[in-house]
C-alpha cells in the first residue's frame, strides 16, 4: 500500500467558518471588486427572471460592472444562450417531428436547430463569472454609453460562505445589464474565456480531434464519447481516458463503442463565457445524452440516462502515468492517498466530492445523482494498480488513482420511447486550477456545494 498523504480534508460544514475569516481578511482595501474570491463560479439566470428583456434581441443584452475605486463603469462579459423544447429524434438525428421532447440548447449549426422564439424568452439563459461583478453603481450614477438608460437591471450576487457587507464588498458583487443602444457594443466586451476547436472527422463523431482551451486547462475529445486528455495550466496530460462501463472488465460497453455507434451532436455553442457541447448516442442507450458545460475555470458534466432496463454502470476518470506523485481524497477518502500505481484502502460510500492535487495541478469535483429509481446502490470507484487485475477496456494498460462513481444494483428501463420508463441524470461539477497554485481543497469544495445567490432589481439610474 503506497503510504498516505499527511493532509485531511475537513467537514464542509466546517469550512465555511474558516472561509468567512478568510475571505473578510482578504477583502481589505479591495472596495467593492466584486467575488474575485469565486474566481471560477459562473452565475446563470433565466429569461424568466428578466421579464423586462422578453421582447429584446438576445445579442443586445450586455454587462457591466461598477469600479468602486475608479468610480466608473467597465464592460464585462455576457453570454446568451438560447433554449427551446425539441424532439429527442431531432437532437440525435437531426431531424424528427414525433415522440419524447426535452429541454435543449438552441444551436442552428447543430441538430438542435435555432430557437423557434427570436427574442428571449423564459427559458433561455444569461451567463457570467460571479469574479465579473464590482461594487454598487450609486443612485446618481448615470447609465454607461451606449446602452437604453431605463433598461437597467441590477444582479447582487451573495455568496454565502463570506460576510455581507455591500458597503466594504465584503460576500456580495453587483452586475449589472442593460440593452444595449449601438451594436459596436458586443456582448463579449472584447474577451473570450473559453476556446473550442470542434473537429470531428465525420458527422456522429465516430473520430474527433477537438479540444477545449482557457487559462486553466486543456482537454481533448477523440470521438463523440471519448476523453482522452487533460492538462491544468501548461501542466502534463494526467488523464488516460473518462471511462464509462457497465462493470469493471466488462468490455461490451464503454465510451469508445458508444463513440463508434449511431449519435449525433445536439449543440456545439463557442461563447465568450462558456462552451457548450452535448451530444446524443449510446449503443442501445439510443437516446442517452452528455452535455458539457465548459467555463474558464470550471466544468458541468451532466448524463441523461435513457437505455433499456441495464445491469449496472461505471463512470470514473482513469489518470495516466503523467498523475504519478499526486494525491487524491474524497467525502469517503478523506485522507489524501498517493497515486503511485500500489493500491491503496480507500472509503466505499458514493463520493460527493473528489480531489485529486499535486503540482501538475488541481482538480475538484462534486457529484449529485438525481434519480427516480427506488433502491439505487450506489458506491465509489477507486483502483491504483500498474497492473490491474481486470481488463482494460479502453486506453492504456494500467489504472493509477482511477476514480468515480459505480451503481451496482440493476436499473430499469429509462428510454421514453419504450414505454414506462423512470428517469437518472448524473450531474458533476469539476473546478481545475494550474500547478503554480497553492490548493485550498477545503475552499474549493465548499464552493461547489455552497452556490451563490442572486437577487435582481430595476436600475433606474439618474438622467
């Protein structure tokens, strides 16, 4: 057994205290500069929440901050994406007009086709970085140029890990939002914190050479479901390939036969905020579909379950030999092991949370799995052995700190198109962070678990 890490993580419970000492301590001096504690949290409202916008073109929404030491306003990033209710034979195949809907990203390039409704409606979304907001705009600020001065709505953003005091910045950032008046004013504000080079070879993604790019990270597709590659910072690839199995050793099924299989890509959105890429097609699981959501310093990777009645089901991240010398941990590990290919005893209760450090770099995860299905069992994955006793379905020979989640109890039918079905999405959430950072694991991981909160009000600024 390769010997353990002499860190522990604590409680989340806990973290928060220490957060608001830290956060209050690291606030001094910054008056009102917004959450730029919460470098890599993105904030996401509706159209729903914006009824003053319903009748606006989406391109002509654009952000701003408030400078509280410059006493002026700066463009920030904005990013609209557009939803609607579409056939899942049509987000697939790309065409369809019968059957189950569901609520897909609008992308006229792609299956899921533009959004029937021009303007932005209740369920399209509004995207920025919780590290974008700034101080409040006094009541005789006037509007910034180029924008519908009665437009204004006013976003405070409350984080509730820090104190609140709008007065000194200290937990709360104000963004604020406006139509704009002048198309020279772009909704990108000269930015683009994330880059997508989507490259498949062929329409189902059968072969993909495409990647995702920011400040923080980099990581590859090499067909529709397969994940061959991250690196944080300018670090190493520590990623051999993001598994999905029925069962250990169980070939089968994986995400390199779901690749070679029928599917198609439902959305592919590059934006200045996030990217957007999901995509229907697994084997049998006609209709099963992953959707990334990709931002400068985070990733929501969410799965949809929709196959026939299945055994069981594996879904972990295989590291490579480029991970050697990292330490992982979780909510049921929660003293850090080494991944050095000698295997290790490790907690078997389902993780929600996952941490994997070293200086190659940081990756957090938080993991939810919301289910109908009575009498799920759910436990974790975790195997680092240079020679591993199953096979290797897929990628390298060996399996260092290989780690996830696996449901080993039977799943009945979740594909709507055969009858009664139940339903399971799995939803995880990963932060990345570069080698030259000094981890704070205990932060991180209460920040995806403690989200933000947004509270939205008119600004009518003076005349």
């Amino acid at each position: 057994m390769s010997g353990q890490a002499s860190i522990r993580r604590g409680a989340v419970a806990s973290v928060a205290i220490v957060l608001a000492a830290a956060s209050l301590a690291g606030c001094n001096g910054r008056g009102g500069s917004g959450l730029w504690y919460r470098a890599s949290t993105p904030v996401v409202l509706t159209g729903s929440q914006v009824p003053t916008f319903a009748t606006k073109n989406p391109g002509s929404i654009v952000a701003f901050r408030w400078n509280s030491e410059q006493r002026g306003w700066e463009q920030v990033p904005v990013q609209v994406d557009e939803r609607h209710t579409e056939f899942l034979t049509k987000l697939r195949n790309g065409s369809g007009t019968t059957g189950p809907t569901t609520l897909a990203y609008s992308d006229p390039a792609a299956n899921a086709g533009p959004d029937p409704t021009t303007t932005l409606d209740a369920d399209d979304e509004i995207a920025f970085m919780a590290k974008d907001t700034g101080g409040e705009a006094p009541r005789k600020a006037a509007a910034p140029a180029g924008v519908v001065a009665t437009s204004g709505i006013r976003v405070a953003v409350t984080d509730p890990l820090a104190p609140t005091d709008a007065t000194r910045g200290w937990g709360v950032g104000f963004l604020y939002l406006f139509e704009r008046s002048t198309p020279t004013l772009v909704p990108a504000a000269g930015r683009d914190y994330v880059a997508y080079t989507f490259a498949p070879a062929d329409p189902t993604g059968h072969v993909e050479n495409s990647t995702v790019s920011t400040a923080r990270y980099t990581t590859h597709f090499s067909a529709r479901w397969t994940r061959d590659g991250l690196s944080l910072g300018s670090g190493p690839d520590i990623i051999d390939r993001h598994r999905n199995l029925f069962a250990v050793g169980n070939c089968s099924r994986s995400e390199d036969t779901m690749s070679a299989g029928p599917g198609g890509y439902a959305t592919n959105i590059n934006g200045p905020v996030r990217v957007i890429r999901s995509y229907l097609g697994a084997n049998s699981g006609t209709y099963t579909q992953r959707e990334h959501l990709f931002y400068q310093g985070a990733e929501r990777v969410q799965t949809t379950l929709r196959v026939h009645a299945i055994p069981s089901i594996l879904e972990f991240y295989d590291y490579s030999v480029a991970a050697i010398g990292m330490q992982y941990a979780s909510s049921s590990t929660p003293t850090a092991v080494t991944i050095d290919g000698v295997p290790d005893a490790t907690g078997s209760g389902a993780p929600t949370w996952e941490a994997v450090t070293g200086a190659q770099g940081t990756m957090v995860s938080a993991s939810t799995i919301d289910s109908d299905i009575v009498g799920l069992t759910i436990g974790a994955y975790y195997l680092d052995d240079s020679t591993p006793p199953a096979t290797q379905c897929t990628g390298d020979a060996f399996e260092y700190g290989a780690s996830g989640t696996a449901i080993t109890s039977p799943l009945p039918n979740t594909d709507p198109t055969l009858g009664a079905f139940n339903n399971l999405v799995a939803t995880r959430w990963n932060l990345y962070a570069p080698g030259t950072e000094t981890p704070d694991i205990d932060r991180q991981v209460a920040n995806l678990v403690a989200p933000v909160t947004v509270v939205l009000t008119a600004f009518a600024p003076s005349s």
